[in-house]
C-alpha cells in the first residue's frame, strides 16, 4: 500500500511540473506575440470608398433607400406634436440626419486593421493594400510601440475644457490599466519558474515539502494571471466606452475581437492552475512511518 502511495505521489508531481512547464510556454507565447486584441476594418474601408466614388456631378442625384418615402422636413411645431410618442421621435430625427451626412461622420474618420499586443500595435498584414504599399516604400510603419506612460500627445487638441479634462483623466485611467496588465502577468511567470524549480529540487531530494510549497507557488501564479487577464479586458472595454464616443468608438461595421494570444494566456492559466492542484494533493499521499517506541517494565520500584 505504501509503495502504490509513493508512486502515485510521483506521478502526480511529474505531472504538475510537466503542466507547469507547458503553462510557461504558453505564458511565453502570449507575452512575446501582437494578437491579444484584433480590428477588421475591411468592409468599413469598402462601403466608404464606394461612398467616396459614387457620382456626384450636378445632373445625377443620390437616393438613399433609407430616406425613401422622400418627405419634407416638418415643421417645429410639428416636431414637438410628434415628440409624444418615442418611436416617432425616433423617425423624426433619422429624417432630420440624412443618410450623406452620416456616411460623411464615419469615414471622416481613418480605421485600420490592426493587432495589438502587451507591447505593439500593428498593421495586420494583407488586409489594407494602401497601407501596404506605403509600409513598402518606408512611408509607414508596420508596428508602434505600447506607451506605458503618459504622453500629452495622445489627447486631441482644440475640444473644450471639460471635455479635455474627461480626456485627460481616461488617459491615466487606461494606462493603469494596461500596467496592471502586464505587471501582473510578468509576475506569474516568474513565481511559476521559481516554483518549478523548487518542484524540481523536491522531486530530486524527495522531499514532500518543497513540492508542496510548488504546489502553492503555481497557485499564486495562477492568482497573478487572473488578475492581468480581467484587467486586460477591463481595458479594452474601457477603451471602447470611452467618451467621447466619435472619437474613440468603433463604428458597428467594424469587427473587432480577441486574438489567439490572449487565448494562449487564459490556457497557461488554466494549467498552471491544475499543475497547483497536483503538486499540492502529491504530498498528502504520503504516509508517513510510525515507530513504535516500547517503554521498559519498572521492576521493583526501578525504572
């Protein structure tokens, strides 16, 4: 019974250390590749060239098949008459917004295909052939490096006072954000190499202790990852939700989503968390010796 004891502690530690290991290299992936956040702007740079191409000499007019039935303008007062009712406000205003003006606010504005990591953003290969072009002639760059301090460069100029402040304060909020992120996660990987590398004197020394201070080590690991990944997220919410909403949101024909880097994070976490599990539970396997200790008779008063 002891022997099967023994040797089902050691395959459980072989198999934490060997999932610890797995989980660093995933860890390693994550942290060293761009594609933690993905953009694809292609079908929005579609539907405004097409809009920018279209004809515009002064015999040809331009019908939305949003605006049809054509219908003039109401009145003021008709305005306020229709404001009763929430589903006629609703028409009244997309009739006071035409279709031309609305296009001209989206693409007003330039959106690109990009990949952003832990340290870069970059331009996603094949996806702009403009932006291609201009990264083969030397004009653009194919990755910007991650600022993790604050630079008033990245805060728009000639907008109002409060709005400016609003800017300013979401600008310290979302870097703090990102420096949790990759704070956090640089101590996970260093608390599970340190772990392992007790595990694996514990493995050689047999010594049940150290393997389960590994244990807990890979557990704290798993703890620190957590929190880079939920801030991660955090941050990318917080980024999309940003005010003002023009300047800094995605417009709806723009998909965007997690890369297979953030994926490659959340499976390191996942088997560093069960390695945790398996070198903590090793040692409670173990059964340890008990001796008997005989005390002497007392013969006559003498022990």
């Amino acid at each position: 019974m002891r022997s099967w004891n023994m040797a089902t502690m050691r395959i459980l530690t072989a198999s934490g250390l060997f999932l610890a290991f797995c989980a660093l290299g995933l860890l390693a992936i994550a942290i060293s590749t761009d594609y933690w956040y993905e953009t694809d702007a292609r079908r929005h740079r579609e539907r405004c060239k097409k809009y920018a191409s279209k004809r515009n000499d002064p015999g040809y007019i331009y019908i939305s098949n949003q605006n049809l039935p054509l219908r003039m303008r109401p009145k003021g007062g008709d305005v306020a008459r229709m404001a009763s009712t929430s589903g006629t406000l609703l028409r009244t205003k997309r009739d006071l917004l035409p279709f031309t003006s609305a296009m001209e606010s989206r693409c007003s504005r330039r959106f690109n295909s990009t990949a952003t990591g832990l340290w870069r953003k970059c331009h996603r290969e094949g996806f702009d052939q403009d932006n291609e072009d201009l990264i083969f002639k030397g004009l653009l760059r194919r990755c910007t490096a991650v600022k993790y301090y604050y630079s008033s460069s990245n805060v728009p100029r000639n907008l109002p006072v409060n709005i400016t402040n609003t800017i300013q304060q979401d600008e310290w909020h979302a870097l703090h954000l990102q420096r949790m992120t990759a704070g956090f996660i640089g101590m996970a990987v260093s608390i599970i190499m340190f772990g392992w590398i007790i595990g694996v004197l514990g493995c050689c020394k047999h010594n049940e202790l150290m393997q389960y201070v590994a244990g807990l080590l890979f557990l704290m690991g798993g703890t620190c990852c957590i929190i880079s990944l939920c801030t991660c997220v955090a941050g990318i919410n917080f980024e999309l939700s940003r005010y003002p909403r023009y300047l800094y949101g995605l417009p709806e024909d723009i998909s965007h989503g997690y890369g297979w880097s953030m994926f490659s994070a959340w499976g390191g976490l996942g088997l560093t968390l069960l390695a945790g599990f398996l070198c903590t539970l090793a040692p409670s396997l173990h059964s340890p010796q008990t001796t008997t200790v005989h005390k002497p008779r007392q013969e006559n008063g003498m022990v």
